[in-house]
C-alpha cells in the first residue's frame, strides 16, 4: 500500500501546477520572477529527510520522519553531512523542523497518516542541549480516531513555524484539502489547538517556513510553493502572493529561506532544490 501511494504522489507531482488553484485564491503565476534548479544530493540516510532549518552560516539541519533515527543532521549547502546530533528520543513520525530567535529547536512528532494518534507532540531542544521538553496537543475538532468518514480525516500535519512566541501548525487535510492554520503555546503542556484561519488549496501542505524579516511565509506542497505576503501578527492568508510550479521535483518535504529572496526545499529522494529570485 505505501509503494502504491508514493508511485501515485509522484505521478502527481509530474503533472500538477499551479493553473488549478481555486480562482478565488488570488495566487499570481510566477512568469519567471523565480528560479527552480535541483542543485545536489544528499547522502542515502537522508532520503527521507522531511524538515529543515538554518543552523550556522552556510549550513542546515535536518532529520528524517518515522522509522529512521532520531537524529538531527548537520549538512552543508552541497548536501554533505557536517556532523549527527543523536538524540534519546522516539522519532514515531518526526515531520518538520522551526526554530525561535534564541536557538531553541522544535521537532515536529505530529505525522499522522492514519488519523488515530493520541500522542501528537513537539519536542523542544535548549541549545546545547540533547534532552527536550515536550508540547502536548490534540486537535479541537476530533471526537474519532480515526473519523468514519474519509472526508473528515483531516487531522495530519507536516509543517510549522514559530512566530511571536508561539507555534503555528498547517494541516494536510486529506479529506476536504482545506489547509487550517492552527497555534500553540511554544513552551511545555498539554494544549488545545487554536484554529486560527484556513483556505482551500489543491496542493497538500507538506513544509512551512516564515521569511527573516517575517514578511512573507511559505508553504510547501508535492508540486507547488505557495507564498503569502503577511504583515505580522498571526493571520497569513489574507493576502496570497504567488503559486511556483514545482512540476517533475518529486515529493518535496521542508523548505527553508536563505534570506528575503531565495529558498532551499528537500525532496524524498535527497534532493536539495533552490528556489532563487532572478
């Protein structure tokens, strides 16, 4: 059953684009304003990986999900392993990766293909440290695990932030394809999400990241990057800026902003793809 779900995920990513987005969305085509290029490879442990942040100058950490090792990854920008940060913690299905302006590390535990988990978590790593505390949710929404009816599994997840002290969660809605932007506390407990907006996108959300100057965030999907154009506070999709076809790059997992212009995204097949502005 997996094998046949990802050789559908790919055959979708080879034919989708942004022309099928709802027309009330309000995305402009890019017309050549960005720039796609598959730039390296990363090592075979990780062609899963599915989260990425900045770490020092030049180099990144990510992980990959469930069932790999519960490592945090070092690479540099041509892929290659700098060092492994292994950490005692259960890696159930670890999906994205955000980090605050003092360092700290957030882990997303929160996959949930099958819509039946009663253990979502972000663990939270101090700098310098390997031993995390432990953010607790549940989904307001959620009464069965999983929901009898198909088009009411909507309560997976892949991407986050964190933004203004708090922690900003993108659903992979299979059931209805409309994205809810959730938050939480970004400190230990046990939490209720807090709906905080949502909209209806073709692409399943799969990687967040918000732009340095937090005027821009982006949204990742198998085939699409989608940008909205935010002004602070905490409500992001009232003003969509551009939809970025990403046609024939395979499952794309996590992106990341180098700076105010350009993105880093990873694949499934451990491929570090730059998205530039010309």
């Amino acid at each position: 059953m997996e094998k046949l779900i990802g050789l559908l995920l790919f055959g979708y990513t080879l034919i989708c684009n942004c022309g099928t987005e709802p027309a009330g969305n309000g995305f402009r085509k890019n017309r050549r304003e960005y720039k796609v290029d598959a730039y390296a490879r990363m090592p075979r442990e990780l062609r899963e990986s599915s989260g990425l942040i900045l770490a020092s100058e030049g180099t990144f950490r990510t992980m990959s999900d469930g069932g790999n090792p519960s490592h945090l990854y070092r690479i540099g920008a041509n892929g290659e392993v700098l060092d492994t940060m292994q950490l005692a913690l259960p890696n159930q299905d670890w999906e994205s990766l955000a980090k605050d302006p003092e360092g700290n590390i957030y882990i997303g535990d929160f996959g949930n293909n099958f819509h039946n988990r009663r253990n979502l978590r972000i663990f939270r790593l101090s700098p310098g440290s390997l031993l995390a505390d432990t953010i607790l949710f549940s989904y307001p929404e959620q009464t069965e695990f999983p929901p009898a009816d198909r088009k009411e599994r909507n309560f997976d997840c892949e991407a986050f932030i964190w933004h203004q002290g708090r922690l900003h969660l993108f659903s992979k809605s299979y059931g209805d394809k409309i994205v809810r932007h959730y938050s939480l506390p970004d400190s230990s407990g046990n939490y209720e999400l807090r709906l905080e907006e949502q909209i209806k996108l073709k692409g399943l959300v799969t990687g967040a990241a918000l732009r340095p100057d937090g005027r821009q965030l982006a949204l990742l999907s198998y085939g699409r990057l989608y940008l909205f154009n935010t002004e602070g506070g905490d409500v992001f999709f009232n003003n969509p800026y551009k939809c970025i076809s990403l046609a024939g790059r395979a499952q794309t997992e996590a992106v990341v902003y180098l700076n105010n212009s350009n993105l880093l995204i990873t694949n499934e097949q451990g491929r570090l793809i730059y998205v530039n502005r010309r």
